[in-house]
C-alpha cells in the first residue's frame, strides 16, 4: 500500500511499495521518530501491522510522547508492535566491552533478531521501523567504536541480509539514523541500500526557524520538487506543497467574522485575527510587502475586503498593478452581491473603463488625487460609518507621481486613518523605493513571500514566526489557514 506524507499530493507522493527499504536521515529534533511514528500509525488505520524496534528512546517514553497520534490504542489493538532494545544499548559503555560483555551482546542481538521475525511471521507484520539504525549496528557488533566507514563491510553484510529477509516476508522496512556533518548518512552505505531517502533538517530563515523535508532518491517514482517546506505543528510532521491560486467550483457568500473587539475590525482570516489578538486596530496603517516570485495578494486582501463589505462598511482601493476592478468584480460580487460591490466600493485606476461609475480615474497631480481620496473616504464615512477600509496600491502610486509628494501625501493618509479611526492597508511589492520609506509609518508590517515554492507569512511588525497560508475552499468561499512553521 502507498504512503503519502499529509500535504503532498499527486504527483509528488512519497511511495513506499512492499518489501521496499528506506532510510530517514537528520539531525536531533528534525521530526524522524515522529515520521516513523506516523508511518506505523497511518499503516494500522488501513490494516497493515507494524513492528517499532526502539533503541533510542524507551516504549515507556514513546507511548507519552506520542499520545496524541494513538499510539498506545493500536497497540493495546496488537496492530503495532514494540520491542524494546534501550536496555542493551545501555549497557555497552564508552570503553571497549569486555570479551564476556560482547559475546552477550551478541547472543541477546541475535536472540532480538529471532524475535523481529517471529513477531513478523505470527502477526503479519508488514511495515517495521527501525530506530535507530545506529543503537541497532551497536546490538550487532557489542561494539559502539565499530560505526566508522573504516570498518562497514560486516555491518553493511548484516543489514543487506535484513533488508532480503524482510522483502522476504512482504515487510516495509524505514530505517531511521541520526545524521552526519559529513555526508548525508554516518556510514556512508545506508543510501544504496535504500530505494527512498528522507533527508529531514532545520535551518534559520531571515532569523526565522523553518523545517524542510528533501526527497534524495524515490526509486521508481518521478518527481519534479525534491525540497518541500515542512512543520511539526499539532505533533505530526508534514509538507507544504507549492502554492497555487485557488477558488472554489461554485462560489458562495460566507457569514461574516464578527469583530474580535470594538476596537479591531477582523482581517476576515480567523488564523490571523488570533496573531493580532484581536484584528487590524481601528485607526491604523498597515504594509502588506510582497516578496518576488510571489505574484498575488489576493489571499490575505480578498477576504478582509469580503468581510468588511459583508458587514455594511464602505471600501476606497487605489487597484495595485498587476489588478484590475474588472477581475476583482468577476469574483467578488459572488462572494458579497452586485449591489454591495457597486455601492460600498469606490476605485480609483490609472486608465479606468468607462461607463462604470464607482470607478475614478486618479489625477495626474498627485496632491490633487490624494485629497479625491480622502474626500472618497469622507462619502463613504458619512453614508456607512466608521471604519472605512482603504486599498492602496503604493506600486500604481509610486510610478504615477513624484517621490517626495507621494511619502509626504502617504503621511497625511496615515494621520488621517489614525484621527478618523479607519484602517488603511498599504499593498507594496519587495524592492519599490517607497517600502522602507512608508514601513516606519506601519502599525503592522506584514511580507509574503515563497519558500521552496510555498506560499508564506510573516510578521515583521509584530515580529512572528513564518506560517504557511494555505486556502480552503471547501465552503465555497476563500478561507485562508495560516499554519505555524514550527
């Protein structure tokens, strides 16, 4: 039966067929038992048994730090098995073993061994995880000094010899090992053997922590990505796959999100609502910067505008480049009505269609057009209240009028939201002149950006961590997950 890890789909699936062989390599805390956890748990729900054989944790330790994935229930159910070797690894010392320590060793391993496979025969196992590949060698040897690349050539007979005995019996066999500074495995032999290679690690991204998962060889299996973006979050380690613009098969208007607090209006992202606690604060100026290669601010933008409009409230956007109001119509009224589109919405474009009277043409003065702004975001104060949310394209704005104008005009907006109590979202692309200018104005700065082809969020002000937007569109509408990258 194929495995595929949670958030790779077609045709990007980690296929691990019966009486395959594969390794996981990484360092401490890159998510490894956890993946071979996972691996044993995912195989029991659809019938396969499995056998976990320990050797760097204890079953005791196991069974609390994997409570949230069941483990305990499905081997209370006899669909996995444990073998505990903890105790045998423990009592090879750092000092060479005596000749008596190791011939024990050695007849407790084989003992071991005789028992893997009885426990294979008399309860059908069909998926066995060996962790640590490393603490197992050790059973075989009694010699913790022998796992150099010097002295493999036995070590490497014995684990061939395991991986055809499990092919053998019909048995996946997932070999889990600690990594190396020096290479992807310790022994230098571990690849060859296996048909697919994990290689799980952790890095600093813009001081940020982020996890990543690379495929280094699938046997048999093509795929056209090897590095994914990864997280831990909820206790299971899965991927992200690379992001692409999503709408729902038939669109549907969703029920408002209530504003969290009188003082906050909701971003109209549940996810992101909890990050801000409580929303975008009433009278605030807040940068959302667009890393390149991103492309799109539709996911963060298309549910706060449907939000704001679905709660009454009037709408000023100056359309960034790259948009139209045309195709911002084509989805929007779906999700809010002709009626509130055409009525609550003011536009302004460069070179707007004619014949559409809630969209203005923005004038070549710069000065001029910013007070037709504000005297548009006065309109819709005095028809639907307080706050009116503004859209404003600072790419369109910056290549239409001078610099010095512009920051200076960007100042009395700022000045403005924060008197009136409206909220005022900046939309700029990563490298524009006026992003670092505008960013020391910012209540909240915000950057999308990709990671290996993923779509990303994070804060720069608040400072946060990078969550992972990923779009739900089960309900008919955009909805937005932001998942942690922990």
């Amino acid at each position: 039966m194929s495995w595929t890890i949670e958030g790779l789909g077609r045709p990007f699936d980690l296929i691990i067929p019966q009486r395959s062989a594969s390794l996981i390599v990484g360092e401490c805390g890159t998510g490894k038992t956890t993946l071979g956890i996972q691996y044993l748990v995912d195989g029991a729900k659809n019938g396969e048994k499995g056998l976990l054989i320990l050797g760097e944790q204890s079953e005791r330790d196991s069974l609390r730090f994997f409570k949230h994935l069941n483990l305990e229930t499905y081997i209370e159910d006899e669909k996995i098995v444990i073998l505990d070797a903890t105790k045998s690894k423990l009592a090879v010392t750092e000092a060479i073993p005596t000749a008596s320590l190791v011939k024990s060793l050695r007849a407790e391993f084989n003992s071991t061994l005789v028992r893997v496979f009885e426990e294979i025969e008399k309860r059908g196992v069909k998926r066995l995880v060996i962790d640590s590949l490393q603490s197992f060698l050790i059973l075989i040897t009694g010699d913790p000094n022998i796992l150099t690349p010097k002295t493999f050539s036995p070590i490497r007979g014995h684990i061939f010899k395991i991986v055809e005995l499990c092919r053998m019996y019909g048995v996946s066999t997932l070999f889990i090992s600690e990594g190396s500074s020096v290479g992807r495995a310790p022994l230098g032999f571990e690849e060859y053997i296996a048909d697919s290679v994990l290689v799980l690690s952790k890095r600093r991204l813009n001081n940020r922590k982020i996890r990543e998962i690379t495929f280094d060889k699938i046997r048999g299996v093509r795929i056209s990505q090897d590095t994914f973006l990864a997280t831990m979050e909820g206790g299971r380690l899965r991927v992200f796959p690379p992001h692409r613009k999503r709408l729902p098969p038939i669109l549907l208007q969703p029920e408002p999100v209530p504003d969290p607090h009188k003082d906050y209006i909701s971003t109209g992202i549940e996810d992101l609502d909890r990050i801000l606690d409580g929303g975008f604060e009433k009278g605030s100026w807040n940068l959302i910067e667009v890393a390149h290669g991103v492309g799109t601010i539709y996911e963060i933008t298309l549910p706060l505008l449907t939000n704001h409009l679905n709660l009454g409230r009037g709408v000023v956007m100056v359309v960034p480049e790259g948009s139209s109001v045309e195709s911002l119509r084509r989805i929007e009224e779906h999700f809010v009505g002709k009626e509130r589109f055409e009525e609550q919405c003011i536009f302004f474009e460069r070179t707007p269609p004619e014949d559409i009277h809630h969209v203005e043409s923005l004038e070549d003065n710069g000065a001029n057009a910013f007070q037709i702004i504000r005297s548009a975001q006065e309109e819709l104060r005095q028809k639907y209240g307080t706050p009116v949310l503004t859209f404003l394209g600072l790419g369109t704005l910056e290549h239409a009028y001078d610099f010095g104008i512009l920051v200076t005009e960007i100042g009395k907006t700022v000045a403005d939201s924060r008197t009136m109590g409206d909220v005022t979202m900046a939309l700029t692309k990563e490298g524009q002149r006026c992003t670092v200018t505008v960013s020391y104005m910012a209540t909240t700065h915000w950057k999308l950006e990709t990671i290996n082809k993923a779509l990303t969020i994070h804060g720069i002000i608040p400072q946060t961590e990078y969550y992972a937007v990923e779009m739900d569109i089960s309900k008919g509408y955009v909805r937005p997950l932001l998942i942690p990258v922990v």
